[in-house]
C-alpha cells in the first residue's frame, strides 16, 4: 500500500475518488481482521452517520503486536528515552510489549474493566502510557488520554463527561528541570468524580503520594498477580477505540470519538505513506500522547506497520537545546516528525547546538500542529535535513484521526508554507462564508471536506447534536475544518489558521471562550475577551482583555492572580501572555463583542480597523488603544 512515484499517487487518488469503497477496501486488506465487512461504507453528513468495513471484526492490538511477532518479535517496537539524561533509555521488542501489554490488560480486568467501559490516563511520557492505551483497547475499553498540563478541574470535567470508571497515573512526571505531582492533581479531581472506582499508580518520579484505601492501588503490586496471557477482545469495526477531548469556539472541549476499524486502517495506511517508512528504520515523533499526533503516530500508525517508534519524555530544550540532535545521533533516528513551535524554539539558540552532532541518518523530516512560516521551513530543511531530506508539512486534526493534507515523503514535490495536496481518499474544496464552492486555483476560502475518509470522527462523546451542529450544520453536505486555506495556481494548499474562535498556542488548540471563562471565574473578574496575536516562538499568544477587575493589591498582583485562576480551571498551557485592564469591551448595539477590533490591537495594527459606526461606545477603542500601547 505504499506509494513510491508522483504518478502512482496520482493514480490512487484518481481511484479513491472514483471508487472510493474498492479503494478502501483493498487498503484494509493490509490489517488483519477476524471477520471481514459486508459493506466498506455507508454515510450521510446530515445526522451525521458514518460506517467504515460494517460488520468486520478486529482487535487493533492484534495488528499492532501479535501480527509482527512471527516475523519481528525481537525488533524494537518503542524505544524510551527518559527526560532526565543520566537514565539509560529503554528498547521494547515487539514480543516484550505484547507481553506488558497482555499483563496490564489483566490488571485492568482484575480492577473491574470490560468492554465498553472508559478509562482515563493521566500520565508521564514513559512507555507505561503507551502500554496502558494498548491494553484498554486489548480488552476494549475506551481510552480517555488527558494531557499532563491539565488541571484537576479539566480533569474531572473531562472523566465525569465520559463517566470514566478507572484513571491510570502515576505518581509524577518530570518535565525538563521540573516535577509535576500527577497523583496530587488527580487526588485533586478525584474529589469530583463518583464514577470512578479504581485508580491504578505507576511509580516514575518516587515523590510520596496519598493512597486511598479501597480506591488506590500501585502498578508495580498489581502487575505480579497477573500472567501475561490475555485473549484479545473481538472489536465491531464502529466499536468505539477512544476519546479525545479538544476545544473549540464554545467553552466546553468535546470528546472526539474514534472506533477501531476505521481508524486503525487510517492511522496505518498514512504513516507508511506519508513518511515512506521502511522496514528497520527508527522513526522519532516529538508530540505527546495526550494529544492526536502522539496517537495516531507514536502508537497506532508505527505500531501497526511494525515499526520502531522512539518515545521521548522530556523537552527539546532540556538539558540544553542540543536534546534532539543528541537523540538523533544516538538511535540513528531516520524520520524527525516535529511542531513548528519546536523548531522555532531551536532555531532561536543559533547553530551552536547542532556542532559536531551527526544527523546524517535523517531522511526524512515531518511538521505538524499550526503553519509553519518559511524561515522555520527552510531551517528545518537546510540545518536538519541538509536540503537531502523531504519535509512533509502535515496538515490534520484531532477529528480526522490521520493526516489529510500533506505530501508524501519522496514523492510529492514540496514547497515551503505548503501542506500541498490531499491524501487519497481526501476530497477539500473551499467555500465562501455561504457554502458555496469557490472553483478553480489561485483561490482562499473555509476549507471543507466532502467525502467520508475512515479515520473521520464518528460522534462528540455523549452528545452527537454536538457533532453535527460543530462540524456538518455550517455548511450542507460538507465537514467544516474551521480552517482558512489557500489553493494556489498549481493547486497546492496552504492552510492559513483557525476561522473561529480557537487559537493554536505553541500547537495547542485551545477555544478563547474557555480561557474567557477561566479568567471570569477570578472573584474579581466580571468580563474579559480573549483573542489571539502573532508570538514568534508559540505561533499565536493570548492576549486577554479584562474589563477593570477589583483589584487586591496592586494591579501586577492582580494580572498574577489572574493567571493562577487560568492555571487552576485549564492548566498552566492556557495561560495568556498578555493581560489589558480596560474599562470597557468594543460592543456592538446588541451587545456582542467585536473581537475584530480587539485582534487588530493585539496584533498591534491599530492603523485600519475597519467599520467601528456599529459600536455602543466608539470611545471605548481610543481607550484601549492607547492602554495597549503603554503595556
Ligand atoms: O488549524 C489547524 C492546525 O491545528 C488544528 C488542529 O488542531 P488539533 O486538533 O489539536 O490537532 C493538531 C495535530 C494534528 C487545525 O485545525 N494545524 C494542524 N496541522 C497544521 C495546522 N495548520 C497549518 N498547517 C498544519 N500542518
């Protein structure tokens, strides 16, 4: 199933279009299934319902594991290397993470969960996380991954939303020179949460923990009452595999829901593609598993295609910015698939850092999570890649499951701020703010998707009203992305950033009405907007407009205060970066705030700001404008 000329991908595209179901199907007979489809797809984007591979059976650890060990059984599935540079790092062959995985899967059952049930995992980057996602999805339970940067209250929104009946930790997490006390914040969250009966506990960071009676119960005890012998459960193809929660314009994040059958052929048919992977090679993806790209391309996609995926738990810059060139040379890493805010943050540190380390083992490099600007692409490509190495600019979502747009590592030509073409499979166009076509090349318009792809999200946790008015009630008949996007004259497409009201903060998603509420949640607090600007390492910073708080203390304090309320309710990721007193809002007559004025000031182009005639109060602008200018 991988593409290996520019005419061959032309040619599967061609087919995917035309006959969509024949093309998928032959792909999914790449995975090994217990039980074959009757039918590859049925749709309609109206309620929405969407079905990959109906009726099929599968367990998608069976491809990821027991599939590779005849053959593979002693090459590396994961290797681990530790934050902290005086550990050693740690190889799991395929036959070794077949039996973890198998032997926490038991503990899972011992601790009460089955089919269907939801797990939460709050957890450090060591290869326990990844085991404890494979062993849900062994005896299928839904996963729940929370990123370690959360807060308890995002927590025990997020478990109490899905009624998640375990949560898998570990006692800390070590991030550069930092300790972050996991067990506490979930001890924290816990208090929230009725539904959960059990809360397994991996010793990483040996920090002294509290540990419940009844509820509480270490990972290193349980794992020695348990064999290594567990019978993978037999999955639906539409069976849910996890839950993702994400944000988006309105306060509350959703969980995005994948299933197995579907994403499994996704995940895997696009990471041998999109980075031509080869047998034997060590493929190195910088992103955290609490988010879609750790996912879909730490675990899923490498796993089921055998390969060997190295699982980092530290920070680029830590102990100094040399980490991932030290990295590179040491495990021979073949592909880097990395985040434009990373890459940024190195390019900062000058060429010192990358003296004498050998990086010629990259053939391949890989962007993904926001833009990349051109000075970032070209750096990446001269400093990294010696111009030798394809850079892939991969453009996708938490709701797609896999990679959408994107070139395919030595086949496509690439061009720098370009995620250039659709996948197979993948059918953009762009539409104008009625959701008409916009035809042709040399065109920009709200990029839509208008043909089901498998590894699409099926339903929002718990409320698939949701689903359909976030994603396919904007425009009829089309998935809405949320994204601005370019088609340029040779037909390559450039996204150009969110449309709605959700900032990509160092490749994080995070909605402005969710950081508008944290702050109004500070006592004082009555009122603020939320909006983002241009920041040259994180991409977009967060600039927050609050509407003259009580004050407790001098105003430094109380921006302080500010920000520790934010870290409380979403978590220190949310912080913004600027904090404005101001006495009033842009509003319109009816009362909505003009977030158009507030970005123009943030961005700090207050030259054009357009119509202000509708607003309540003219004034109010000046006002801002010169508060911002003092900052
Ligand atoms: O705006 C797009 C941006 O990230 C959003 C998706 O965020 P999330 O669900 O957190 O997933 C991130 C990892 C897949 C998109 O709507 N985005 C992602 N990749 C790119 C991108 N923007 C431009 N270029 C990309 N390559």
């Amino acid at each position: 199933m991988q593409i290996t000329s520019f005419k061959q991908y032309e040619e599967d595209y061609k087919k995917s279009v035309e006959n969509p179901e024949q093309f998928w199907g032959e792909v999914a007979q790449n995975f090994q299934w217990r039980k074959p489809w009757y039918k590859v797809l049925s749709w309609n984007f109206k309620d929405p319902e969407i079905k990959w591979f109906e009726g099929a059976k599968l367990n998608i650890t069976e491809n990821c594991l027991d599939r590779h060990l005849a053959a593979n059984g002693d090459k590396p599935s994961i290797i681990w290397e530790p934050n902290n540079t005086e550990e050693e790092s740690v190889t799991y062959t395929y036959k070794m993470l077949h039996e973890r995985v198998c032997r926490f899967a038991n503990v899972l059952k011992r601790n009460g969960a089955k089919k269907g049930d939801r797990i939460c995992i709050y957890m450090p980057m060591v290869p326990e996380l990844a085991i404890a996602v494979l062993a849900c999805a062994r005896i299928g339970a839904v996963h729940s991954v929370i990123f370690g940067g959360f807060s308890a209250k995002s927590i025990a929104d997020r478990i109490n939303d899905s009624q998640c009946k375990l949560v898998i930790t570990a006692d800390g997490a070590y991030r550069g020179n930092k300790q972050i006390p996991l067990k506490e914040v979930i001890d924290d969250a816990l208090i929230g949460c009725p539904t959960v009966e059990k809360c397994i506990v991996l010793t990483h960071v040996r920090t002294p923990v509290s540990m419940l009676k009844g509820r509480d119960v270490w990972w290193e005890d349980e794992v020695k009452h348990v064999n290594d012998i567990c019978e993978a459960e037999e999955m639906d193809a539409e069976d849910m595999l996890f839950i993702l929660y994400t944000s988006g314009s309105t306060g509350k994040p959703k969980g995005v829901v994948h299933t197995c059958g579907g994403y499994m052929v996704y995940a895997g048919y696009t990471f041998t593609n999109v980075f031509n992977y080869k047998p034997g090679e060590v493929y190195f993806c910088t992103a955290d598993i609490g988010w879609i790209t750790g996912h879909s391309y730490i675990v899923y996609g490498p796993l089921s295609q055998g390969a060997t995926s190295v699982l980092f738990e530290g920070i680029p810059t830590y102990p100094n910015p040399s980490r991932f060139w030290d990295i590179i040379e040491k495990h021979k890493v073949n592909t880097l698939y990395t985040a434009p805010t990373a890459i940024r943050s190195l390019m900062s540190f000058g060429e010192e850092p990358l003296i004498g380390k050998d990086l010629s083992s990259i053939r391949v490099l890989g962007s993904v999570g926001e833009p990349i600007n051109e000075e970032a692409w070209h750096w990446f490509d001269e400093k990294i890649g010696h111009g030798k190495a394809p850079l892939v600019d991969t453009w996708w979502q938490t709701e797609t499951g896999g990679i959408m747009i994107s070139p395919i590592a030595t086949v496509t030509p690439t061009k720098p701020g370009f995620a250039t073409l659709p996948l197979p499979g993948i059918q953009p166009i762009l539409v104008d703010e009625h959701g008409k076509e916009i035809e042709g090349n040399g065109i920009s318009g709200n990029l839509c998707i208008k043909f089901p792809w498998p590894g699409m999200l099926r339903t929002t946790y718990g409320d698939h009203e949701r689903c359909k008015q976030t994603y396919f009630s904007t425009y009829e008949n089309l998935y809405f992305t949320g994204d601005g996007c370019l088609r340029d004259e040779d037909g390559y497409y450039r996204i150009t950033g969110r449309v709605d009201d959700v900032l990509n903060v160092s490749g994080h998603r995070i909605g402005t009405a969710e950081v508008e509420n944290a702050i109004n949640m500070h006592a004082g607090v009555v009122e603020s907007a939320v909006v983002g600007y241009p920041h040259d390492v994180k991409g977009q910073g967060i600039y927050a407009f609050v509407i003259n708080p009580e004050m407790h203390g001098e105003a430094e304090l109380t921006k302080k205060d500010i920000l520790q309320t934010v870290t409380r309710v979403i978590g220190a990721i949310a912080k913004p970066d600027k904090i404005l007193f101001v006495s009033g809002l842009p509003k319109t007559r009816s009362g909505k705030i003009m977030r158009r004025i507030l970005r123009k000031i943030a961005e700090g182009d207050t030259g054009n700001l357009g119509d202000t005639s509708t607003l309540l109060d003219p004034a109010v602008v000046d006002e801002i404008i010169e508060a911002a200018k003092k900052q």
